[in-house]
C-alpha cells in the first residue's frame, strides 16, 4: 500500500520571491513526496495568478480570498469580484477553499481603529461567503486568536484552518471544538519557539495539519533564507521527533487531518 502523501496546507507559490521557478518547485517539492500543494490569494489582483498556478502543476490547488494586511487597499466592490469568483469557480477541482483571510493586529497600522474595524467588516463578509458556499476558511490569526474565534461562533463557516498558529492551549481547544484544524510549520524546529512546540507536542495529533507559509517561516536548517514547500516532509520529521512517534504516523494523521480541514482536497489526491 502507497503511503499517504504530505500536503502542504499553506505556500504562497506565487509570491515574488519565487520568481519564474514556482512550478519548478512544485515539482521538486512532488519528487520529495508533497502529493498537494493549497496556494491561497492574497487580494482580487492574485486571483488569477494562483488559479494559473494551480492549473499547472498536478500537485496544487488554490484558495480565493483577501489577506488582512491587503485590507487598506481593498475596497467593497472587491468582496463582490470575490463572491462571483467563487460562485464561478465551484466547478474547478483546484479551488479548494476560502483563504488567505483574517486579522492581524501586529502590524500597528492594522492596529489603528478605522483599519481594526474595516478588517473585522471584511473577514466577516468572507466567512459570509464561505458559509453560503460550503466552504472551509484558511484564517490569519496573528495577535487576533480571541477575535478571529468570536466572528467563527457567530458565522459558522464549514470548517478550516487557523494558520500558523501560536495561541494558547485554551484558544486551539476552541478552534478545535468550532471543527479547525491548526497549521504549524517552520515555526515549530526553532528550540526557541518554546510555546509552539509545547502545543506541537501535547496537542491531538490529529488536530494538527502541516504548512510551509513558503516564502515565508522558514524552518531553522534554512532561515533566514527563502522557505519551500520541499521542506514539508523535514518538517513533519521534527514534528514525528517531538511527539516521540514514527514519522509515517505523522504523515497518515496529518493528510487525513488535511482532508479534513479542506474536504475538496481528496479528489485530487
């Protein structure tokens, strides 16, 4: 029997950093063994590219969305093209799920009252369209666990994955008992990242789904240089580390978990 595949729950493929080389890299990340790639937007003008992107690699897919840090520059009549981009894209396999959305409240500029509140409006117009849609999210949830988790209890949207996470036990268990997933990658091989890895460690394993934010959060043997999705299955053998268990463990429960967290992703596996 084939061993489940790793999937990458979270890369940026298209992002500038990656040059003319992102299929390239989907490709090498495959002959590592990453069976599927998800590529969420950022905002309307990257919609396009990660649909392309996804289309021409067997082992991709992609998500619709508008990431918090984009808010500023994004108007209304953006949440109407993504509302339509949707609705027209539910009968492409490769369109997986609602994402890159959320809050952040690091960024002081996202921090200032009228951005916090404009935010808010827009995460909340996305879960609308994710829960109209079926749809699960992909949430940003940096410096905003508590107020990213209000807006799911009030929406409901089917599911999904709070990215990156770094909260507390109490708030995972809340994200959980709201049927999320939690996305930890690069993050966690840092020896430093001591809260991290503690809920690496005690959380259910089958809690957890795995992520590179490739270009971003690069795991320790790479930082500070550019993140990849070919370090996916590295970064499931740290996880298999901490947790003391075999690394094929790791990688059954967390593509189940992935399947889960997105259902559309089984399909193409």
């Amino acid at each position: 029997m084939t061993a489940p595949l790793w999937i990458d729950t979270h890369c940026h493929l298209d992002a500038h950093e990656f040059g003319d080389e992102s299929l390239a890299v989907a490709g090498r990340a495959g002959a590592q063994g990453v069976g599927m790639i998800v590529i969420p937007a950022v905002e309307r003008g990257n919609f396009d590219v990660v649909k392309r992107l996804a289309d021409g690699a067997p082992n991709t897919s992609y998500a619709l969305g508008i990431h918090p840090i984009c808010v500023p520059r994004a108007s209304d009549d953006d949440l109407l093209a993504l509302r339509r981009r949707v609705e027209a894209s539910l009968g492409d396999p490769r369109f997986v799920a609602i994402g890159e959305i959320g809050l952040d409240f690091f960024i002081p500029m996202l921090c200032e009252p009228a951005m916090r509140e404009k935010q808010q409006r827009f995460l909340r117009e996305q879960l609308r369209i994710a829960r109209d849609f079926d749809l699960p999210v992909l949430t940003h949830v940096r410096r905003s666990q508590d107020q990213v988790l209000k807006h799911l209890r009030q929406l409901r949207p089917n599911g999904g994955i709070a990215h990156a996470f770094n909260g507390s036990f109490q708030q995972a268990q809340n994200f959980i008992d709201l049927g999320f997933h939690l996305g930890f990658g690069g993050a966690m091989t840092f020896t430093r990242a001591l809260q991290i890895r503690r809920l690496a460690l005690q959380l259910p394993l089958d809690a957890i789904v795995l992520e590179t934010d490739a270009p971003d959060i690069a795991p320790s043997w790479v930082h500070p240089g550019r993140n990849s999705p070919e370090q996916l299955p590295a970064i499931g053998r740290m996880l298999a580390e901490l947790r003391g268990i075999p690394l094929d463990e790791v990688q059954a429960v967390t593509h189940a978990a992935a399947l889960k967290a997105i259902p559309r992703l089984a399909a193409l596996m």
